[in-house]
C-alpha cells in the first residue's frame, strides 16, 4: 500500500469542531494525508490551514511530507450552489492525482436556516 494517500474532507472546517478535526487528523501522522477543508470563510480556511500545518507532526515544516492541505469556500447550505460547490470539491481531490487508500468525510457544516427577527 506504500505511495496510497488518505483523503479527509471536512466541511465546516473554519472553527470548532471541523478546525479541530482537521488539527487532529495533521497530528495523527496518517501520511501521507489529503487535507480539504470547507467552509464559508476564506479567512477561517486560510487560518485552519496555517494551524494545521504548524501542529503536524512531521518535521521539517518544507517537508515533502507534510499533510496536503486544499482549502474550498462555499456554502453548502445554498441549495441553489450545491451541485456547483460539490463539483468544486470533487475537482480539488481529482486534480492532484493522488490515489487513495481510504476517504473520510467530516460533514460538519451547520445552517440555522432562514431567521426571523423578532424586535
């Protein structure tokens, strides 16, 4: 199985759980990994990414085997974007051309739905 990646998409990975998820598969030195990290907010993916890839446990930083971290933002709760957003993630795990031994998927993303204000 040498040279066989693991795959691990998360969504809602910006903060809390998904961002500690994504923090604790870094950590579990299962290289060589296939991080992509969804969410909403760029500037949450952006940060998430730099977190996971300062607390992996591989050494040196440059290392080529360091975990592979893809970032996607869009929002699953928009039905309308949907199949647009998947496709999105699909074409991140196909472009790198990786084969994969096993594939995790942490569906953490979360909508409260439409919200009214009640003043």
């Amino acid at each position: 199985m040498d040279g066989l990646w693991q795959l691990v998409i998360i969504t809602g990975a910006g903060r809390g759980f998904g961002r500690a998820s994504a923090a604790a598969f870094a950590q579990a030195n299962c290289l060589p990994l296939h991080l992509v990290l969804v969410a909403r907010s760029e500037n949450e993916l952006k940060a998430a990414k730099e977190e996971v890839l300062e607390g992996s446990v591989v050494r040196p930083k440059d290392s080529a085997m360091q975990p592979v971290v893809d970032i996607i933002s869009c929002n699953l709760s928009n039905l309308e974007l949907l199949e647009a957003s998947v496709e999105s993630i699909y074409g991140v795990v196909k472009a790198g051309g990786r084969a994969y031994d096993r594939a995790v998927f942490v569906n953490n993303a979360g909508s409260l739905g439409p919200q009214q204000v009640r003043v």
